[in-house]
C-alpha cells in the first residue's frame, strides 16, 4: 500500500447504499485502530453519498504500514521481506510448499497450505492453475501514483463552489436511490473543508484548455484524492494522473515500459497542476510511489467464478465469506474520460445492497493445497474483486481457511463440503458474513 500508492478509495465502500455497514473484520479493526490514534478520517457519509454507496474511509498509508507490522508482531506471524517466490513445489496436482530467492540465495519453503496473495496470480501460474486474463489489447491501463503538498485549499475551495459542473461525479450516482446532480452540486456549493470532498475529479474546462495548448497528456482525467496526516494535516493524491496501457503484469519489458511512461505522463499532469489549476500555485510533490498500481491481470478459474450478475442481483451464497457493495463493469480506460462507462448507468451493475464473496472463488480447479486471495480470486472480469476492502475480506478468509485445514489436515478443496467452522471463526473475529449492520450501529465505537 505505501509502495504503490494508497488507493484514493482508501477503505472504500465499507457502506452499501442503504448506509449499511458490511466490511468488518481485519479491515475494519484496522480502521478504527488507525482512526483512534488520529490517522484515519471518519467515514464520508454524507447523504448523497451513503445513497449511493461511494463512502469514503481516508487513512494515512504511512501509519497504515506501521500498524500492520505491529498487528504481524502480535500475532506471531514470521515474515521474510525481499523475498522473490520463483517457482512451487508440486506432488502431482498438490502443491507442497514455494522456491524463492533472496539474499539468501535460493531456498524451498514447506507449507502444508499456500496462498497466492501476489495480486497477479504468479504463484497459481506457477503451480500451472488454471487462469484468465484478457488480452494485451485490452487489459486495463496501469498508474503510477504521486502526493502532493503545499496545496492553497482555500483557494481551490472557492474555484470548486463556484464551478460545481466542471467536476464529474460518476461514482456518486447510484440508479437504486436516485441521488440527482442538483443535489450533488447543492452539496458542493456549500463545502467548508476539504474533507467534506474526500476527492476532486474532473476539472472538465481547466482540462480541455491545457488539451488544446498541448499541456495535458491525453491518456487520462485530471483529479485527485486526498490523504489525512497527523494534526488534521491534508495532502492531495494523483492516482488517475498517469495511464499506460498495453501492459501485462506477466511481461517485466511491458512493466517497464510502463514505469518509464508514467513518470513521463506524471511530470506533464504536475506541470498542469502547476500552471491551472488554483491553489497548486506553490505546491510540491512529496512522494513518487516507487511500483506501479496494477488495476488488472490474471485470475484463477475457481470452483466458483463470481459473476457480474451475482453483483447486479446481491446474490447471496450459503458458503459466504464476506460482502461487498462495489458495482461491476466499470473500466479504466486511457483517454481523457478515465472511466469506459464514465457516467453511462446501462454500462455499470450497481448492486440495491450488498453480494456475497463465496469461499469458492478462492480454491482454485484441479490444483489441491492451494488459495488464493485478493485480486487474482475467481470472477469474471465484470465483478473483478480488485479493491482494497475486497482484498482484505478475501484475504483473511484464506488465512482463516489455511489454519483449519492445516489442523484438520484437509485440502481446501475439502473444507468447502463444510464452511461451518470457517464461518464461525470469522465471525469470532468481526467479519460480516450474513447480516450488515445497521446505520445507528455502524460506528457505535466512534
């Protein structure tokens, strides 16, 4: 998360959009740790944005980093950090345990289960699971994210009430509540603080006169998150500045061509910042995150593959191991609209609730002692599970389900004839699996 960039989502989403919280577990105990030590803002829900489920949650991905050493410490868990994982070992179809190189040298590690948290699914290919991805041509462009300090918020508050229409607000809109644009823009008009936004996107005028003086790249929109430090201290943050397509995380010459890219796009869109946009006038970058943010690769074909219309219909499973309310078949483009679907409902499934994420989707066909969790779990691309609070919902589940079976000396395989014990254990542990919290529950603990 601090190597890539946070995401601008943050814990995004952790509200459906009937204001329900259905992310509990790891994520939200993290959350609120973060937030009572004042490194999180609380949860944007606002009203026309709890309608639509597009609820933002800001931490501060330093202390994010620091919190998670510590939680790894409390827990007992061993970690080997520059380490590359090369290969598997393999009996058959089962897998017995990794190789890795590090400075060490080239090592084998046993393990009686083994996660494929890679984001990329390198370790499932590696054990030759079975995976999708889509083609070269029309893999979703990656980033490479910045910060920036310095900014004059005041100053580029007064621009915003003033230009509401020049500033898109796609990801507000939610055909199941009815939130309208006059509504938004209302809201805008009156923000104080710029944590009332949470994000900025758009800059639609601003754009099209730096397009015509060849002073904006055309890979991307113009926008950006924000970034909570410590004493109320905002920074902004660029994910959607820089887009490359044409990349496969599975190619290393297309990785590096797109990390040398980006920063040719970033230095282009900084210029722009610089020169139109008001309240840059004296900023400065703070941070170049040193990996690029993959937004898609390969997924594993597993027992269960989520569908776009599971999302679409909140289907709910009877071996469920989390929830979530993002909408399916949204796609980053590069041009200047960002979003394939930009603003087209008809393209865009969002869900009247939240859906179910079946442990299913993270046993992979054919291959035994293997899971995976993250974004390589088994979906089509619609209702790719690639977001920070679906990563975490999936990726405790795997580590629950690797400890059962490992005691019970099961195959992950096995363990989906009977999720009881797996549920109970993620329920002990505050994951929401069945029934969502209702709003004057949600932050009780604030």
């Amino acid at each position: 998360m601090n190597v890539s960039g946070p995401p601008g989502f943050a814990y995004a989403r952790i509200f459906n959009c009937h204001n329900e919280r259905d992310v509990g577990g790891i994520l939200y105990e993290t959350y609120k740790r973060l937030y009572k030590a004042g490194h999180a803002l609380p949860s944007l829900r606002y009203r026309y944005r709890a309608k639509s489920a597009a609820v933002f949650s800001y931490v501060d991905p330093e202390w994010w980093t620091i919190l998670i050493y510590k939680m790894m410490e409390e827990a007992g868990v061993i970690l080997l950090l520059d380490t590359l994982v090369v290969d598997v070992i393999k009996e058959g179809n089962t897998v017995k345990g990794i190789v890795v190189e590090n400075a060490n040298g080239r090592n084998e590690i046993k393990g009686k289960i083994v996660i494929d948290c890679t984001g990329e699914a390198y370790v499932a290919i590696r054990a030759g699971a079975e995976t999708v991805c889509v083609s070269r041509d029309e893999i979703q462009p990656h980033t490479l994210a910045f910060t920036a300090d310095g900014v004059n918020w005041d100053r580029l508050l007064d621009y915003v009430r003033r230009h509401p229409e020049q500033f898109t607000y796609g990801h507000v809109m939610n055909p199941h509540t009815g939130t309208s644009l006059e509504e938004v823009y209302e809201f805008v008009r009156n923000v104080t603080d710029i944590r009332e936004l949470g994000e900025i996107l758009g800059f639609i005028e601003l754009r099209d006169m730096a397009l015509a003086n060849g002073d904006w790249h055309p890979n991307s929109g113009v926008g950006f998150f924000i970034i909570p430090r410590e004493g109320g201290h905002i920074q902004a943050h660029f994910q959607h500045s820089t887009h490359v397509p044409r990349i496969l995380p599975t190619d290393a010459w297309d990785l590096t061509r797109g990390n040398i890219e980006c920063r040719k796009q970033l230095e282009i869109a900084w210029r722009f910042f610089k020169k139109y946009v008001p309240g840059f006038e004296n900023a400065y970058i703070v941070r170049m995150c040193t990996e690029l943010r993959l937004r898609e690769g390969p997924r594993i074909v597993g027992d269960y593959v989520l569908t776009r219309e599971d999302v679409a219909n909140t289907r709910q499973f009877p071996d469920t191991i989390g929830k979530s309310s993002f909408p399916a078949g949204g796609y980053h483009v590069a041009s200047t609209d960002t979003l394939a679907v930009n603003e087209d409902e008809e393209n865009l499934s969002f869900p009247n609730g939240s859906y179910d994420i079946p442990y299913r989707c993270l046993v992979p066909v054919k291959i035994d002692n293997l899971l995976a969790a993250g974004k390589c779990v088994s979906t089509d691309r619609p209702a790719y599970l690639r977001y920070l609070q679906q990563t975490m919902v999936t990726g405790q589940a795997a580590g629950v389900a690797a400890a059962i079976c490992a005691r019970r000396g099961i195959t992950p395989r096995e363990l989906v004839k009977d999720v009881s014990e797996l549920q109970a254990v993620l329920l002990e542990q505050g994951a929401i699996l069945f029934e969502t919290v209702k709003q004057e529950e949600a932050e009780s603990w604030l």
